[in-house]
C-alpha cells in the first residue's frame, strides 16, 4: 500500500445458504475519498455495507480498517463498529428518545463522552444543520428529511473513520431528498470517508470520487462519475443506467 | 371571508343527528329491556328471598366489615411485596430466556423450564406444594410461615406470566432498532438497557398491568394456607352467623382495590393506540 487506505477490502465472497450476494468485491477507501455504489435493488450494495460494519458475516476474503484486519476471528466487533458511522435507509432513530438524546447515545456510552460535553457537542450540531429547536422533540414528530438528518448527526458525532449510507434517501419524499443529500456534501465539504450507496444518480455525479456498478454481486464497472454515468462500458451497466432514464430518474 | 355552511353540510349534519339519536334510543331501550329482565328472573327465583337474606345482609355486612377490612390489610401487603418481586424475577427470566450468549445456556434452559412448569400448575397448587411442603420438611431455619410461604407461592406463578409477557415485549421491538445500536458500537447489554428495554416495556405495560390486577386478586388464595387475610376473615365471620354476606364484603373490597389499576391500563391501552393511530402505524 502507497497510501494508507482508511478502508480496504480484498476479495470478499459472502453467500445467503445457495445464493451468492458478493464475490470478489475488492475496494479500497482513501482518507476524504466518497465512493459511491450504484446498482439495482438486490445488486449486494446494502450487504457490502453491513459487512464492512461486522452486521454481516462473511465467507471469505478480507476488510481492513486502518490496516487491521477487522474480518480476523476474535476481533472485538463493537470496537471496530464504534470508528464506522452507519445510516440506514429507515433511519432506525430511536423512538424513545428524543433528538437529543439519540445523537448524544453512542458519543456517552461508546465513546465515554461526559454528559455535558456530548450535549453541547449534540446541540453544536443540531444548531449548524438548522434542526436546534428539535432537540427535545420525539423522533415521531419530525418529518423523513428530518429524521434521516438526525440518524446523520448520530453518526458523525463520534467522527468515525468512515460514514456508511445505505439509501439513506431512498424512503423520502422528493422535497425531502434535498436537505439530506445537502448534509452529506457539508460532510464531504468537510472530508469525511465515505461509502455511499444510492439512487440518486445526480447525487452520486456530485459527491463521488468514484462510482462502482454492482451487478448480480460484483463490481462489473468502476469509473469516475462523469466516465461511468455518462459512457458506460459494460452491457449491465448500460442497461441499468437505459432503465434509469426510461423511469425519469437520471 | 366569511364562510356559510353550504346546503349540502347543513344537510350531511341534520342526517347525522338523526343517526346518533336513533343510536341513543336503541342503547336504551336494549338497556331498559335487558336490565328488566335480570331483574325479574333474579327476584321472581324461588330462593331469592334467601339468598338475599345469606349473601346480602346488612346487618352482617356491617358487623363483618372491620375484620374483613383488616384482613384486606395483609393483602394488600402481599400484593404488594409479590408485585416488586414478580416484576424483578420477571424482567430477570425474560431477559435470560432472550439472551444468546453460551455462558448463560444452562440459566437460560432452567428459565424456559420454569416457566413452563409454573404457567401450568395451577395457583392453588403450587400454594400447598409451597405453604404444606416447605414445613413438612421440617428445615429449622426456614419459615412456616403462612403469609411468607404464600406470598411466595404468588411469586412463583406470576413471575413466570409475567416473564413471557416482557419476552413477547423484547421480541416485539424491530429488529432494526437492535441493528442500530449495535452499528453505533454498543454492546448487547448496553442495546438491551438503552435501546431495547424501553421499548419492550412500553409496548407490554398493559398487558402487564393485566397480570397485576389478576395477581392483587389471586392473593385472597393464600387464606387457604390460614393467614388471616380478608377472604379467611371473612370465612371466620361467617363460621360464626353461617351467613355468606361476609363474603360478598370482601368480594367488593377487592373489587375496589383492583378498578383503579383496571381503569388505569384500560387508559393507558387507548392512549397507545390513539398514539398509533396517530403516526400512521395502522
């Protein structure tokens, strides 16, 4: 390795009983570098990001955070979990805390933040992102864009090493997409890591340093995004990206 | 600007009305016609006159009233040392009965046998397995006592209701909520503590509650071992008058001692569903 990757994965195999979600999956992951998965619903995106986080086990190959093996035997998971921010397509917020109290979670009983300190860290944030008269409000009574900004805040508090987003957009309303897809580009603003599987291609063309196909389980095309979005090479790509556009959504 | 009700509302309105008034009126007469009915076929019974005399009495009533009320005294305490117990060895069997760590399989298997055992045998045997057996055994140290061995017999049985019911709580709670916090680095006991529990809790205080108010009732049982409670007060006042009305005393105490807690989970149910329906969960 030239560069110290934060993120490097090697051959990774992972299979459901006879079905085979991803084989041969080797990325790597750069320090500031945003990669971005793109392909159809089922492709192994989502699995390759909970793999990466140790939700998913694996059959074979290798992940390394920071040049540790993390995919070893043995290897202490909710260490490895505390250094990788995740934010889900559903949000997963917690419903019986308030805004505040789900952002400050991970950063006081993960992280050993004193109470006051994770607070005033909490409240920093909500306050950048516009979401400071939420603090003390349920989750239930924010809107999608709101929730998925929350579920962001939660993850990045702690600056983990690197953020994973898994269609983060992809259970909101049109007019909600664009207040967290602006989140993530501060954050790119701000280089953080990131792996990011989406849909939304303009999205992707914006925030990607490079953007990977996944096909049936494998990475058929890499590119940057103007390359790959724009003249793809392989067949399946093609004719993913041709059924974007037929949908309007490219 | 100013808005005038259109003919159509006006209309829509008046036709409500007359839907809710008709309502009305048949809820009362069912009510008049039912209630009669059990009033005639009650009073017109040929021993009427003296079951009235032997179960509603109140001259009896009255003279029964101060010992059957001190009685209710001891079950009140009962219920209420069961009921801290029953929630303790509840949360405790469920949260062993939900775990997956190896080191906790045997506490786990004797956990599922309990319960499996003590939702089965009924109260009133586990009571003289408990209350008869334990002294039998004639061990110095151990107490005889009446209102400890059944106040221990009541344990046993409702911790094991009790201890399904927060598991189908803990299983309730979506799967993505535990996903989450172990994504934030939690640990297991920590997910369970913060995230888990909470909810699982939540979302079974009703039924929960249920089993309280069964359990409050239940505790009369233990007069069948001899401690002196409401029901065994009332048992001895009627040995004395051989009139029953004693009885149906302490039958009302009870009765009054549980509504509150019935009203109270019957309010807290709507709540959570008003809740829910609120966020579009149905």
């Amino acid at each position: 390795m030239t560069m110290a990757n934060i993120l490097e994965i090697k051959n990774l195999r992972k299979s459901y009983g006879q079905d085979l979600v991803l084989q041969d999956i080797s990325v790597s992951l750069a320090e500031h570098e945003v990669k971005v998965l793109i392909g159809a619903s089922g492709s192994g995106k989502s699995t390759l990001l909970r793999a990466i986080n140790l939700l998913e086990g694996i059959d074979d190959g290798q992940i390394f955070l920071e040049e540790k093996d993390i995919s070893e035997v043995g290897v202490n998971a909710d260490q490895v979990r505390s250094q990788i921010g995740s934010v889900f397509q559903a949000f997963n917020l917690f419903p019986h805390l308030t805004v505040l109290e789900n952002i400050v979670l991970g950063a006081r009983y993960v992280h050993g933040m004193e109470k006051a300190e994770a607070h005033q860290k909490a409240l920093d944030l909500l306050e950048r992102f516009g979401l400071a008269e939420k603090a003390h409000a349920y989750p239930d009574l924010l809107s999608g864009g709101q929730q998925q900004r929350v579920a962001i805040l939660r993850a990045v508090i702690t600056k983990p090493k690197v953020l994973l987003l898994d269609e983060v957009t992809s259970a909101l309303d049109p007019i909600l997409i664009g207040e967290v897809l602006a989140l993530i580009g501060e954050l790119k603003a701000q280089g953080m890591t990131m792996m990011i599987a989406t849909h939304e291609m303009g999205f992707a063309k914006r925030v990607a340093d490079q953007v990977l196909f996944l096909h049936q389980g494998q990475i058929k095309e890499t590119g940057s995004p103007s390359e790959l979005l724009e003249n793809p090479r392989t067949p399946e790509c093609q004719a993913f990206l041709g059924a974007l556009r037929e949908a309007g959504r490219l | 600007m100013s808005y005038s009700p259109s003919a159509m509302r006006i209309a829509r309105e008046e036709a409500r009305r007359r839907v809710s008034r008709r309502s009305t009126l048949i809820a009362l007469i069912s009510t008049v016609v039912i209630g009669s009915v059990l009033v005639i076929v009650v009073t017109g019974a040929p021993g009427f006159a003296l079951v009235r005399q032997s179960f509603f009495n109140w001259h009896y009533a009255k003279k029964s009233f101060p010992t059957v009320l001190s009685g209710l005294w001891l079950n009140l305490r009962v219920m209420i040392v069961a009921e801290i117990f029953v929630l303790i060895f509840g949360l405790l069997i469920a949260l062993a009965r939900t775990s997956h760590s190896p080191i906790l399989y045997p506490v786990r298997l004797l956990a599922t046998i309990y319960t499996d055992i003590f939702r089965g045998l009924p109260l009133l045997l586990v009571l003289f397995l408990v209350g008869l057996g334990v002294p039998g055994l004639q061990i110095s140290w151990l107490t005889n006592s009446a209102v400890i061995l059944g106040t221990v017999s009541l344990i046993l049985t409702y911790s094991a209701y009790v201890a399904e019911v927060i598991r189908a709580g803990i299983e309730a709670v979506n799967p993505a909520q535990r996903m989450a916090a172990r994504a934030l680095g939690l640990t297991q006991s920590q997910t369970q503590r913060h995230v888990i529990l909470p909810q699982a809790l939540r979302k079974v205080t009703p039924p929960l509650l249920n089993d309280l108010v069964s359990l409050q009732k239940d505790s009369g049982l233990i007069s069948v071992l001899g401690a002196i409670d409401a029901i065994r007060a009332a048992g001895i006042n009627t040995a004395e008058s051989f009139n029953f009305t004693p009885y149906v005393v302490a039958g009302a105490l009870f009765v009054a001692l549980t509504i509150p807690l019935t009203r109270f989970t019957d309010w807290l149910t709507r709540k959570q569903d008003r809740a829910r329906v609120q966020q579009g969960q149905w």
